[in-house]
C-alpha cells in the first residue's frame, strides 16, 4: 500500500484554511452588497429631495410666469384678486403639468410631472403684501404690487418617501394702481372680516 507523505491532520488543516477563506470571501461579499444597497438608497433620497427642491421652483416660476402674463391679455386680470383683497389668504393655487388651478392639489391629474401616474406635486400659496408707489410716478397711476409665494413639493403618499420641500420667494408686479391697490385699511378690514 502507498504511503501518503502527507498525514490526515495536514488534509483537516488545509481543509479548515479553505473554509476559513471561504467564510471571509463570503462575508466581503455580503458587506459588499449591504453597502451597495445602502448606496442605492442613499442616491434614491437624494434623487427624491433634488424633485421636490426642483418642484418648488417650478412652483413658484409658473405663479410668476402668470403673473408676467398679467396685463397683456389672454389670463385672467383677477387671478390674485383673492390674494389681494385678503378675502381667503392665502390665495392656494395646483400648479401641474398643463398649467395653474385655483385650489389645492386634490388628485392624481393634479401632478406636476409627466409620468403617467403622477409622482410630484406642486402647490403654490400667494399672499398679497402691499402696494408701493413708483418714483417719480402719479400714486393713483402705477404701482409696484409685492407678493409672497410660498411653494410646496411633495411626493406622492404611497411612495413611501418622506420627503417635501418647501420654498419661499417676494416678487413685485408693476401695473395700474387699479384694480390691485387698496388702501393698507382695506386690506386689513377685509383680513379681519374674513377671520370672523
């Protein structure tokens, strides 16, 4: 019979050093995945924050836009009229894909972006600061009308994604005194009528 130079404890040593190495090999492998994982999460939160910040935005560039269209026909001259008489402050408006509504985002088709089933959602709240009066202009003429807009951008619920932004800007608008100045009296009547 053959005698093996090697003995049964060298094959059982060798035998443990593989399963070692076999077990390190598998534990990299999984920290590898858990960390690639992590990653992927990391990134989709970060995709997610980045839609909102950019729905606000758009939020507050389509309230603008509107208002740029203001006094040249074609819009309605009293979208802010809400905003400005302080009837309802503030004045909430859905902004989605295909324009502004006036009123809260309620629905699906009220999504901002363009997937089919609609995953971001803006909402724009406008409040009517005051009117201030234009140098070397007649008061009773022009003025410079001051808004605020604040924006929302949202997720959908269902997605699971906590995440929403919320963006604030001031803006002027210059037209005719009439209709949007009202006495500050005005305003804050109608303001506290409305609370009552």
């Amino acid at each position: 019979m053959f005698d093996n130079p090697v003995g049964t404890s060298a094959r059982g040593a060798t035998l443990i050093v593989a399963l070692v190495i076999l077990l390190a090999v598998t534990l990299l492998g999984v920290a590898s995945l858990r960390s690639g994982i992590f990653h992927e999460r990391m990134s989709l939160n970060s995709q997610a924050e980045t839609l909102t910040f950019l729905g606000a935005e758009s939020s507050i560039n389509g309230i603008l836009s509107f208002a740029d269209q203001i006094g040249q026909g074609g819009v309605d001259e009293s979208f802010f009229s809400d905003a400005v008489l302080g009837a309802n402050p503030p004045q909430i408006n859905c902004v989605t894909k295909s324009g502004i509504t006036p009123a809260a985002c309620a629905d699906i088709n009220d999504a901002l972006d363009t997937r089919n089933e609609g995953v971001l959602f803006g909402q724009a709240h406008t409040v009517y600061d005051n009117a201030t009066k234009v140098f070397n202009s007649d008061p009773d003429t022009l003025a410079y009308h001051n808004f605020t807009t604040t924006a929302y951008s949202y997720l959908r619920t269902n997605l699971e994604l906590p995440f929403a932004t919320k963006n604030k800007q001031g803006w002027q608008k210059l037209g005719v005194a009439m209709p949007f100045t009202v006495s500050q009296q005005d305003v804050l009547a109608a303001r506290a009528q409305s609370q009552n």
